[in-house]
C-alpha cells in the first residue's frame, strides 16, 4: 500500500485551510483517512452527523481558525499526523505549542508524545516561565509536566538538607573539592531569605540536629589536626598536615554562616573559647602559610563578634582569656597579610596568575567593634591592663580602642565620685 502524504493533490479527498482573523491562511491538501484515525476533532466533521454534513463540498474542505502566534504550530501539527516512528519537536517552545494544537483537534497520541517529550528534556528559565503560564489550563491529564517546578514535601526536603549538611562538613578527596563547595553554597542558599523566605524554619528539630551533628564531628577532625602540628616538629611539618589544617578552618569559617543563619553559634564559640590556646600555636607552626592566618582571622572575627555583641554570653574569666589571646595575634596577622598583599600586587604587575587570597576590609572593621564591645564589658582593672598593652604595642594602630580607652577614663573617673559619695562602693 502506497504510503499517504500530505500535500498530495492527487490522492487528497479533503483540504484543511488554516486561518487567522487577520487573512493569513494555509492551504492543506490531506486525506480522510488520516484524519479520522489520528484526530477527534477532524473524524466529527467528516461525519455523517456534523451539521453541515449535507452542503456540497462542505466535508471536502475544512478551515481550522486560530490565533496568529498559534499559526505555525497548527501548520505543523497537521504535518506531524502523517509522521510515522518517533518524531521531533525541535524545542520546548514549539512542543509546548504543538500540544495546544493537539488538544484542541483531540489528537491524542500526539498530545501524549508531547507530555513525554516535555516531561523529559531540559527546560531554560524562560520556558519555565512559559509552561507555567499554559499547562495549568490543559487539565489534569498534562499537570505531570510541571513536577519538577512543584514545591518538594517536607520530608524531602530534610533528607537532602540532612545529606548535604553531611557531605559539606567532610574531608572527600580533592577530585570533590568544586562539588563540595557547590553544595555548600547550595546550603547556604536554602537558608537565606531573598525574594522568597529559607526553604527552614529556625525551629526545626532535624535539621538543627543535623548541622549540629555536622558541626561536631567538623570539629573534631579539627581537633585532630592541631594535634597533628603541634605533635610534630617545627621543621617536620609536611605540607599535607598545613593543607589538611586550612581546609578545616575553611569548613569553620563557612559553617559559621549556617550557624549564625540558624542561631546557633553557642557550641562553636564555647569550643574556640576553649582551644583558642591550642588553635593559636598550630597557627604559630604553620605561620609561612598567609591562607592559614587569613582564615583563622576569618573565623575568629565571627566567633568575637557574637562574644561581643553578646548573642553568646561567655563567663568573664573566657572573655578575658579570649582578649589577651586574640587581641596580639590579630595586630600581628594584619601586619603580615597586609605585607603579602603589597607583595602580591607587586607580582601581578609582573606576571599574571592567581589571585591570592584577601581579607575583606569589613572583617577588620568588625574585629575593632568586637574588639571594643567585649573590652567594655570586663572589670576596669582588666580593662586597664589590655588598654596599657595595646598603647605599648608596636601595632597600636590597630585596632583602635580609643574607644574603650575613652569609656575606662569616664567610668574611672565617675567611680571615684561615687566612691566618695557612697557607701555601697
């Protein structure tokens, strides 16, 4: 049997005209047959049953009317009914179209290729947005084709959080290292509230667990590499053990964000309370490496700004020790870096390359206010002490606690007055 096809003149027993209201129009030459099999809407009017059935030449032409942008699509979904085998929808854009059309003239197997092809291709952002203007009018039937723009159940949502949280706060292989850092700007990203609010509430008992499982166990590798350096000696300290410790802190440094998103920034700042000693000099091992001193600046900023601004409440004998520890290494880290980055843009002019690591100049900004904030809160004799250090200093230019000094002198001052005054001083 010789294969019927469209626009043949010579077999065609029935012409479609496609128009539009404003005169464009397509002449079709097809066949009955093919129309009756493949389309709902064509086999009604070439029934013995359509209305005007009986007018001459009215079952051997046909006009299909339609808007102007859904021309195209009509012209080739007509084509597409003398298609045989798997046929192309070349895009999202004309199958979303061609759907339409299917719907329309009821061509089911079509209608079904185009759900599936839909269903299963990428899609760019704009015609995300495309598909969500039409397919909610198509009905039930097509509705699977936006389930992947469907909000995901809660359950869902905690098990990929809980699985993420899990792989950002582990040690894999370098060959993981981009995808490790993809899903830790991931994380982030699901608790930050942009345009649309974090995909969890601060209140949620699993998720907070789990960062806190992460964290924990983050801290203990942590752990185990300050005693690796400081085991080891000065001279003996392989790169792999320098790496192994940067790496960590840059997990910390990051975490910190995801705590301070969730407010839960206690466990960590009561354990770098608490190791600050022992973080200081594997630091002090490692001090040829500029990327290790800028990021145990990074994370000490964001543990002494909670101290400071009071979100964590340390004992004051911690915030004292925190103080005299912090205060000197951070003068002397600001000198170093700062030197290094002299150092490097003078070799860039030179050569090009990499970009070296900086520190933003607001973590400097921020460590002065901490700084400050948490002086202030120490008894004066203590207070006295730290202010007679750092005007002894060579790096008494930074930070500048002009601030605190100021406040001691008042408050001394004041004190003396109501000592002398009062009773109950």
């Amino acid at each position: 049997m010789v294969a019927l096809m469209i626009g043949d003149r010579s077999t065609s027993d029935v012409i479609v005209r496609i128009r539009t209201d404003e005169g464009r129009e397509n002449w079709f030459y097809c066949h009955s047959k093919v129309l009756v099999e493949k389309s709902k809407y064509f086999a009604e009017r070439l029934s013995e049953d359509w209305p005007t059935c009986q007018i001459i030449d009215s079952r051997n032409c046909i006009d299909v009317f339609c808007q102007e942008p859904d021309f195209n699509s009509h012209a080739v979904s007509l084509r597409l009914l003398y298609t045989k085998g798997p046929q192309k929808w070349h895009g999202v854009r004309n199958a979303l179209g061609i759907l339409q059309v299917a719907i329309r003239l009821g061509c089911h197997q079509m209608a079904g290729s185009c759900r599936e092809y839909l269903e299963a291709v990428p899609w760019e952002e704009a015609d995300e947005e495309e598909i969500l203007k039409t397919i909610p009018n198509l009905g039930a039937p097509y509705q699977s084709i936006v389930a992947r723009l469907q909000p995901a159940v809660h359950d869902s949502l905690v098990r990929i959080f809980i699985s993420a949280i899990s792989f950002a706060t582990s040690s894999p292989s370098l060959s993981l290292k981009e995808l490790k850092s993809s899903t830790q700007e991931q994380l982030e990203y699901m608790l930050t509230e942009d345009d649309d609010p974090p995909l969890f509430t601060l209140d949620n008992e699993l998720v907070r667990s789990s960062v806190k499982v992460g964290m924990r166990n983050l801290l203990r590798k942590f752990d185990g590499s300050i005693e690796s350096i400081l085991a080891a000696s000065t001279n003996m300290i392989l790169e792999s053990k320098s790496h192994e410790f940067l790496s960590h802190l840059c997990d910390i440094s990051w975490v910190c964000q995801i705590l301070g998103k969730m407010e839960m920034m206690k466990d960590l700042v009561h354990y770098w309370a608490g190791a600050s000693e022992n973080i200081l000099r594997a630091a002090e091992h490692v001090r040829k490496e500029t990327d290790v001193e800028i990021k145990v600046v990074e994370v000490a900023s964001k543990v002494l700004e909670t101290v400071g601004f009071g979100n964590v409440v340390l004992p004051t004998s911690d915030r004292i020790r925190m103080v005299k520890l912090w205060l000197p290494f951070v003068q002397r880290a600001r000198g170093s870096i700062e030197r290094d980055d002299v150092k490097c843009d003078d070799d860039e002019e030179e050569e090009e390359g990499v970009s070296p690591a900086k520190l933003d100049g607001e973590i400097w900004q921020g460590l002065e206010s901490a700084f400050v904030s948490t002086i202030l809160t120490l008894p004066s004799s203590d207070q006295a002490e730290i202010i007679s250090d750092w005007l002894r200093s060579e790096y008494a230019g930074y930070p500048d606690l002009t601030e605190a000094f100021e406040f001691w002198c008042y408050r001394t001052k004041v004190a003396r007055r109501r000592l002398a005054t009062s009773t109950f001083l």
